[in-house]
C-alpha cells in the first residue's frame, strides 16, 4: 500500500493535512527528518504511516508514559501490533517482551530515552530488525530548551547501532538554536530535511489581562466566551480550588492533575471530551495526546515557564480553525512569584551534598555500596531528622535524578488523598460532641482547600509539623474519622522508592557549568514570557519572532492590534474604502496613496496599521497594492 492508502484503510481519512504528505515521503525516501508541526498538526501519523510502509519495527524513543500508553492504546485499537515499554514493567516481564521484540510480534515499540542507559536493552536492539527510528519530543535534546532531558543525549549511541535506520525526530515547537541541536545530537546525515509549519495561526485570538483580582476575571471570562475550555494552572491544589470556584458560580468545571489515580483522569477527561464537563482546570499533565478540535478557550491562570509551553498548551484551542481565545491572566506579584519559584529549583552543591549524605545516613548506606538497590523514601523523616524544607528536598531530589545519581519511583509524585464527606454543618455538630478533634480537623481544612467536593493530595507530614503531633498519630486520626465515615483517607498505594544509579560516591558528580549554563537558559525563556506579556506589540508576532519567523505582518485581533484599531477608530474603515475602491491590479507609490486618503496624522496611522497587518502589500521596488483577500 501507499501512504493514502494506509491512511484511508487504518485512519478512515481520505487526505493528509499539511505538510504531512511531505514528511512522510521524506522518510521512506530514507532521509533523517525534523518535523515541526504545531500542537495538534498530526505529528505522530508522520512517522506511524512510515513505520506501516517499512517492512519490521519502528522504534519510538517518547519522554512520557501517558503519551506512549495514549498512543500504543490508538494503534491498537485500529490492528497494529505495538508495546509501551517503560518504568513500569517488571524485569522479568522485559525479558519476555524482549524476546517477543526480537521475534517480531510488535510493529511499533515506545520506549522512554532511560530504557537506552541499559546494556541488554540495546544488545536485544543490536539483534532485532528494525526499520525506523521516531524521536517524539525532540526538542528535549538541547539544553537550549524548556524541558531538557539528559538521556535524550543517548540516543546518539542508538543512532550508532542502526547505521542505516532513518531517523524521524518530532516537535511542535523549536527556536533556531533547538533545531540546530536537535540535527547535530540526532546524528543527522548530509541528506538530511527539514519540514516547519509557520506557528502563526490566524484564528486565534492572543489576549494578555494585567488583573490582579485573577478569580473574579476568571468567572466573567468563562461566562463571556461560550463553548468548552481549558484552564492552566501551576499546581495540584490551584486546580482544585479553581474547579470549584467555578462550579459555585454556575460553570460545569472539573479539574486534573497527573496524582490521580488513571481510572479517576480518564474517566474526568472523558466527560471533558464529551462535552459533560465544560471547563477543565489543569496543571501541564493535561493536553499532552489529547484530540479535541472544538476547544473554544485556553486560559493560563499562571505565568507559564517558557514561550515554548505557553505556545503548545494555548495552541489546543480552536483545532477546527475556527475562532478561538487565548488569555494569559497576570500580575505583577506573579513576575516575582515566577522568578522566585525559578531560583528554588537550582541549589548549589554544597546543599545538594548535604542532601545526598543525610539520605545516604537515613538509609545507612555505606560509601561505595547502594549500586542498582532501591530502598523506600521517607522525606518527612528526613526533613525532621536532618533540618531540611521539603520543597528543597524535592528540588535536590530532582537534581540528583537529573544527574543520573538516583532514580525515583513513581508513587513517589502521588501521595496520599483526603476528602471531608459532611458538610460544614454537620462538621460543627462533630465538633460539639468530639472535642478532642475540633483543632485536628480544623487544621485540616485551614491546610486544603477545597477539600469537601474533591479528594485533595496531602501531606501527613506537614499536618503532624502543624499540629505538633508525630506521623503516625496524624495517620491514626485521619484513619479514625474515616471508620466514623467523617472523612475518605486515600494513604499512599505503596511508599516512596529510591534506587542507586551508581555506587554511593564521597562526591556526588555535580558539574556546576552545566547547572549554572541550565538556570541561565530557564531565566532567559522565562524573561521571554515577561515581555510576552508586558510589551505593547502584536502578540502573534512576538511568538513568531521568538521561534525564529521574522517575515510576520500584526495579527490584526490580538488585544494589542486591537487597541490599535480602536485608537484610530473610524478613520481606518474610511481609509480602508477610499483604497478599494482606489486600487486597480496596478502598483502604486506611497505618495499616490496619500494623495487619495490625505496627509492627516491619524490617517497615515492608519496607513501604517494595514501595511503592519498585511493589508497594503509592497513589492520589491517599494510600491502598494490592495490585498483584498486579507481578513482582518
């Protein structure tokens, strides 16, 4: 079959969408590709056809488990034979699918850019046909980026074991400098191709609000715009508070983040995508695979981390073209929070040594000893026992993970789940006759909000520092009042684990260059998203800039070519008519336009708005023409 007729047979669609057709033949051609297609372009279907067309395996390197189980879950269901192959499975279980990879069973094999670092899984590579190469995410290769990955620099060593694999790397989005890494990393040969989709997307409507009463613009903003939306919010418990200041104020909201269980995100993004749920407030775990064309609005209640983010998660609205918002609520206080949150997550490395050994200490770990072990985590002991702020340990954490020192499990980022199943009324006449657990509960709900309608994550540990209890007295309570059906205590499915990457050093390796060059880039993308947000320009331009596009005229709609428009008032549409009904097929010079429309400041200001925005075209000679077919 050709690439439209597997389209058609396995996808039911009867053409590609641009540049789609494009890639695809690029690939079978055998050229290593960089693909750059906005959110929601039909990425994956660029390498997916490829991989159908070749004869063996494609193999799939992508950076999250959700996305590799969203997609091998779609091929599965239209007859394709493939396997996510992550953290998750046991060794015993990859022993088993190893042989099965090697004998062929799977067309299509995902795998996370950590399964690379281990020897038997590129021995079990070495011997298995593969055909394909697909690198989902691509843009976490280069430290330039907003979500580099260390092991994504492995891949190069793939790239050595499939000499003559063609590679197809992916991205919605990439500067000039991301590109660049992204060719040189990969391995990319001479014959190599490039395929970008302009980021300018002409329905949508970019609009910056400077409020700091956030909550109430939230409400008249979701009132105002009709149609299905999605809120973006920085943390688990934003998300939860802003659900249901929602729902008090008559809009159908639910909220999501990556720590509830898989059968509680399904089911709230299924109720979402069917149009049950109208406005779903998120943290950055929701969008990634999801496919809803008629999303009306995306509003950042949050400063995002990068334009690069911003860019991908505000891209989910309006995939069906038609006209659509994209807000960004700010303040000034938010500037500050967003540099001060920036500057917590890179620590130096006396502090980051200081971590490791009491860690190493808690465990009673010896020097050269811990190699490939995995012991549970206690943070809130160690937080006790050793004088440190949890969300240090959380950063040091990350950065030794980062490092490649240790590796953490995954129920480490789903702790326990609380909910209140009364009401405030029957609270207080709890109170009346169990005095011993006013001030308990209390504490509680002064701690989380929200905490009546939905299950909220929370910390035993910090309830026990609150209340100057021990751990285990919190738990006892929490787990008293649930068999007095009180409360819901959800306690972690299974503790914490750390596993050792590497023997325990005297030193851990702390290359503070690399760090330092790390924070630099962050402070630049986020300085970026500041003046997204501050400057007076077209806002549709400024991401266009930031990715590298120069030749943009002004969107025309943002809420600053808005403003524009307003502040010429009638006198653009009067402009605007003397050119139509002026301009023939032929050029003309600047001059003999303003000898139709007049010599008058606002007039010439006028001018400039359609020459800024497309609508006065000059050609190389310097003269105008009317483009009519302009909307603006």
């Amino acid at each position: 079959m050709n690439p439209l007729e597997i389209l058609q047979k396995y996808w039911g669609h009867k053409s590609f969408r641009p540049l789609q057709e494009d890639i695809i033949h690029a690939v079978i051609s055998k050229s290593d590709t960089l693909a750059i297609l906005p959110t929601g372009g039909g990425k994956s279907i660029c390498f997916q056809i490829p991989g159908l067309y070749f004869e063996g395996i494609t193999l799939v390197i992508s950076p999250l488990i959700a996305l590799m189980n969203d997609q091998v879950e779609n091929l599965i269901k239209r007859g394709i034979s493939s396997i996510a192959f992550h953290s998750g499975i046991t060794r015993r279980e990859a022993e088993i699918e190893y042989s099965n990879i090697k004998n062929g069973k799977y067309r299509f094999v995902y795998v996370s850019p950590e399964r690379i670092k281990t020897e038997r899984f590129k021995e079990v590579i070495a011997e298995t046909p593969i055909k394909l190469l697909a690198i989902d995410e691509a843009h976490c290769i280069s430290q330039w980026g907003y979500d580099f990955r260390p092991e994504y620099l492995l891949i190069s060593e793939l790239r050595e074991i499939l000499k003559d694999v063609p590679c197809i790397a992916l991205t919605a989005s990439a500067t000039p400098q991301v590109e660049k890494d992204i060719i040189q990393f990969l391995l990319f040969n001479n014959s190599s191709k490039t395929f970008k989709q302009t980021v300018t997307r002409p329905n949508l409507n970019y609009v910056v609000l400077d409020d700091e009463n956030k909550n109430e613009r939230l409400i008249k903003i979701t009132n105002n715009l009709k149609g299905t939306g999605i809120i973006y919010a920085k943390n688990r418990k934003t998300t939860v508070a802003l659900a249901s200041l929602l729902s008090k104020n008559g809009v159908v909201a639910d909220f999501y983040h990556a720590g509830l269980d898989l059968e509680e995100r399904n089911k709230k993004q299924e109720s979402w995508q069917k149009g049950f749920t109208r406005v779903i407030v998120c943290t950055n775990a929701f969008g990634m695979g999801i496919d809803k064309s008629n999303v009306r609005f995306v509003v950042h209640y949050d400063m995002p981390e990068s334009l690069e983010a911003y860019y991908q998660e505000a891209g989910r609205a309006g995939r069906d073209g038609e006209e659509s918002w994209c807000v960004l609520l700010y303040c000034k206080p938010d500037i500050i929070g967003a540099e001060k949150l920036l500057n917590s997550k890179y620590l130096d490395k006396k502090t980051v040594q200081n971590f490791f050994n009491a860690l190493c200490n808690q465990l009673q770990l010896v020097y050269n000893g811990g190699f490939d072990e995995t012991f549970e985590l206690d943070t809130g002991e160690i937080a006790k026992k050793y004088k440190f702020q949890l969300p240090e340990i959380q950063t040091a954490l990350g950065m030794l993970q980062k490092d490649g020192v240790i590796k953490l499990s995954e129920s480490y980022a789903n702790p326990s789940r609380l909910r209140i199943l009364t009401d405030n009324m029957n609270l207080y006449k709890f109170y009346l006759t169990n005095p011993t657990f006013e001030l308990f509960i209390k504490t509680i709900l002064r701690m989380y909000g929200g905490i009546f309608d939905n299950y909220i994550h929370i910390s035993e540990f910090e309830i026990a520092k609150n209340l100057k209890l021990s751990v285990d007295k919190v738990k006892e309570g929490l787990i008293r009042l649930t068999k007095m059906q009180m409360f819901d205590y959800l306690p972690q499915n299974e503790k914490p684990a750390v596993t050792f990457l590497m023997p325990r050093p005297e030193t851990i390796p702390y290359d503070s260059q690399r760090w330092k060059f790390l924070k630099q880039a962050a402070t630049d993308r986020l300085k970026a998203v500041f003046n997204y947000a501050t400057a007076n320009e077209c806002r549709q331009q400024l991401i266009a800039k930031y990715f590298g596009e120069t030749d943009n005229h002004f969107c025309g709609k943002c809420d600053v070519c808005r403003a524009k428009k307003k502040n010429i008032g009638d006198t653009l549409e009067n402009v605007k008519n003397v050119l139509k009904k002026y301009f023939t097929q032929n050029y003309c010079s600047f001059e003999n336009i303003i000898e139709q429309v007049g010599n008058q400041p606002q007039k010439i200001e006028a001018l400039r708005f359609l020459m800024d925005t497309g609508q006065l075209k000059k050609n190389k000679e310097g003269h105008y023409i009317w483009h009519e077919t302009a909307k603006k």
